[in-house]
C-alpha cells in the first residue's frame, strides 16, 4: 500500500510538475507528498526528479520509469473497478423447469443473454411436462418454469400464488395418420373422439386441453396408447396407431415432410408463459431472468 501511495505521488507530481499542485490533486499536505516521494526513491534506490527554479523535472529514470507506473494505477484501477462489480453481480442458482422443445421455448438464446447479464449466476436445467413443472415451481423444487395454458389463463386458480409473465401465443392442430383423411371428415368432437387416440397424463398440456374441450360434450377420447413426449406421439401417429395433437408449426411441418393429416378447422389456442412464486418476485435472481425473457421475446405488450 505504501508503495502504491508513493506511485500515485510520482505520477501526480511528474503530471503537474510541482509538488504543492499534486499535494492538491492528491488532497494531501505538500509535506506528506515530499515524504511519499523520498519512501518511494529510497525503497527503489533511484532519484526520479531533479529541482528547477520553474519546478521538478524527470531525470532520465525518472522517465523511463513513468509509463510503468501509469500502467501500474490503471491495472490497479481496473482491478478495483471489476471487484467493486462484483458486488453488485447476481449468484446463486437458478433451477429452470424446461418443456416441450429447446427451440419452441428459445432456450439457447435465453440462457446466453442470461449468463451475460449475470455471469456468476448458476444455471440448473430440468425437462419435464407443462404440468409437473408448474407444481415444482409452486412447492419450491424449481425456481422458474416454462408452462402452457389456453391464453390469458397463466396458472389460474391452480396455483394463484404463482406469478406469470405471457411470451406467445400459438394453436394446436389434430393430426391424423397419412391416408385418414376421410375418417376425419366429420370434424364434431364427439366424432373425432370416437377415433382411435394418442393421450397423455394429466399434466401434459394435450391431456387438459383436451378434457377442457371434451369434457362438456360429456365425452373422452378413445386412447389407444399414452405417452409422455411429443416425438413419442409423433412417432405414433407416423405409425398409423392413431390422432393427436401437434403444436402448429409442427403440424404443417409433418403434413408437409410426410404426409400426415390436419384436420380441417379444428385448433386450440394455447399460451406459453414463464412462472415463478410471487414471493420472489423482487429478489435479483428472478428479475434478471425477466430482463433476460425480454430480450428473447417481444414483451412490451405483456
């Protein structure tokens, strides 16, 4: 520390050429800046500066030894600088429930503007349906996740604890095997419920959009097989076992690739939004995840 004084000293006087304006400079006494000068020629066995009737002058030491030492402050400066940073950076670990595909959800571009606001901030992912995600968040297992609803809805009265924020909005399709076109001509629910089903469980977002539509009707679908993930459903209906439903892109995508079948007029809004427990709204964590959704996803209207 004394050495450093005695630099910050050096440079000052070898700037303004006098001892009495670097004693300003400095907020010192022109004798604490003399003192500091003499410590620090002695501890390095040089004379750095000679007197002048007009003021102090650089020996040629005193020179060559100026540019390091102005390396030397602002090493010390920037060094300063990034642990006073570090204060104020965001840590811990942040336990994120993912679903459906990494890029439906943009993940990846998520999870970059997140590590660059706050790069000593942890990371935790966990894959699971729209359902189980939301009640991990709710008993504390997850600390944010991404979950599907109709719009508008958020958890709702599921879990009203739960904050939400609304990313997008998309619709979901009924797809039907290659060739089962003319079974599903009659588009009526209780028609296409009568057909041979892909289902899923209750916390699947397929399964509850479903039993929202369905349900009145006083009808269920005919499940013929139950699966967790939506390439497994795809699979399925490839293999002709039976309908599902497939997010729009999606659908496009295998009538277009292979053939498979959207029925004509039928679709389900739907929502994806990002949840987390209202009791941490405030805290840093949760608020630099926001700033991170935001700039991923157009929110200004949310």
């Amino acid at each position: 520390m004394q050495q450093l004084q005695g630099l910050r000293a050096f440079v000052t006087v070898a700037r303004e050429g006098s001892v009495s304006r670097a004693a300003e400079r400095l907020h010192l006494t022109q004798p604490a800046v003399s003192l500091k000068l003499k410590q620090l020629q002695e501890d390095i066995g040089l004379k750095l500066f000679l007197r002048k009737p007009q003021g102090l002058d650089l020996t040629a030491d005193g020179q060559a030894l100026l540019p390091v030492a102005e390396r030397a402050l602002a090493g010390l400066a920037a060094f300063e600088q990034s642990a006073r940073a570090l204060h104020s950076t965001v840590r811990g670990r942040l336990r994120i429930g993912t679903i459906v595909d990494p890029e439906f959800i943009r993940l990846g571009a998520f999870l970059n503007r997140l590590v660059a606001r706050a790069p000593q901030l942890e990371t935790e992912l966990h894959q699971g349906m729209s359902g189980s995600v939301l009640e991990q968040v709710r008993n504390g297992d997850l600390d944010v996740g991404f979950f599907l609803s109709p719009p508008g809805t958020g958890p709702g009265k599921a879990a009203p604890e739960l904050a939400h924020r609304e990313l997008a909005r998309f619709e979901y399709h009924v797809i039907a095997p290659a060739g089962w076109a003319g079974r599903v001509n009659d588009t009526r629910w209780e028609s296409l419920a009568a057909l041979p089903w892909i289902v899923t469980p209750e916390d699947s977002v397929h399964n509850r959009l479903l039993n929202d539509v369905l349900s009145p009707l006083g009808v269920e679908p005919n499940g013929v097989a139950q699966v967790d993930q939506e390439a497994c459903m795809l699979d399925l209906v490839r293999a002709g076992v039976g309908l599902s439903l497939a997010r729009d892109a999606l659908a496009i995508a295998e009538r277009q690739e292979r053939g498979l079948v959207v029925v004509e007029g039928v679709r389900l809004p739907c929502a994806l939004s990002f949840v987390w427990h209202r009791d941490h709204s405030g805290e840093p964590m949760f608020l630099e995840a926001l700033e991170a959704l935001a700039g991923v996803w157009d929110l200004s209207e949310t």
